[in-house]
C-alpha cells in the first residue's frame, strides 16, 4: 500500500468523497473491528433502529451511493446511521460477499437486508424502517 498523506484516514473520511455534512449526529463509521463490534453492541442494547452500510473505498458503486446515505441521514434524524469500511473490518464483516450492502435493525435485531445502490430503493427501505 501506497504511503500518501492521507493513509491515516478511516472511515467516512478515508473514503476521500465530498460527502454532505450529518446535521444530526446520527451518522458514525466504524474504523475498526473493534469500533465495529462495540456498534453492534450499542445497537441490539439501544434497540434504536439503525442501518448499517457495508462498503468499500475501492468499490464504485459504493462511492456513488455514499453521498446519498449521508445526504439521508439527515432526512431521517430518529434512525442510526452506520457506514462500515469492509477493509478496515475485516474480521466483522467475513459475512458480506457484495458491497455495498446495507443491513436494517429494529429492537436489536436485524430485520432486513439491501444489495447494491439506487437512491430511491436506499431512500423507500430507510422511509420503512423509520
């Protein structure tokens, strides 16, 4: 791996996008496997409904859908945001075969599962689970 300037990015911002700013700080991304194990620890405790994106900074279908999660997280200020980079998780996120996917919970459980992009599919499953 090449060592540029920004390597220690994680996350949101190691993605190197434009992304819309999150008006209600409930948009997190997890940089970890730890920081995404203590996630999804917070979530089935919570039991606040929360979707998660699982993606990948090389992957291009996910840089063109990650503008609109963040733009719709602030459209949907009850529910948590998540995005989880699948290399910088690679013990936690073994279980994902396509990015992006994005997963859905309510009471701690996952209740639903999206492959792939499409804004208006992310913003219908997000009016659903809300």
């Amino acid at each position: 791996m090449e060592n540029s300037g920004d390597s220690s990015k994680k996350g949101l911002e190691g993605t190197g996008l434009d992304l819309p700013p999150n008006k209600h700080g409930n948009l997190k991304s997890a940089s970890s496997d730890q920081n995404l194990k203590d996630i999804l620890l917070h979530i089935k405790s919570s039991k606040s409904p929360t979707v998660i994106n699982y993606g990948a900074s090389w992957c291009g279908v996910c840089s063109q859908i990650l503008p609109a999660f963040c733009r719709l997280s602030n459209h949907f200020p009850k529910l948590s945001f998540v995005y989880a980079d699948i290399d910088e998780c690679p013990e936690t996120t073994l279980h994902i075969r396509y990015t992006p996917t994005f997963h859905f919970y309510r009471d701690g459980e996952r209740v639903d599962e999206m492959f792939g992009a499409g804004e208006e599919r992310l913003h219908d499953r997000l009016w659903l689970h809300s």
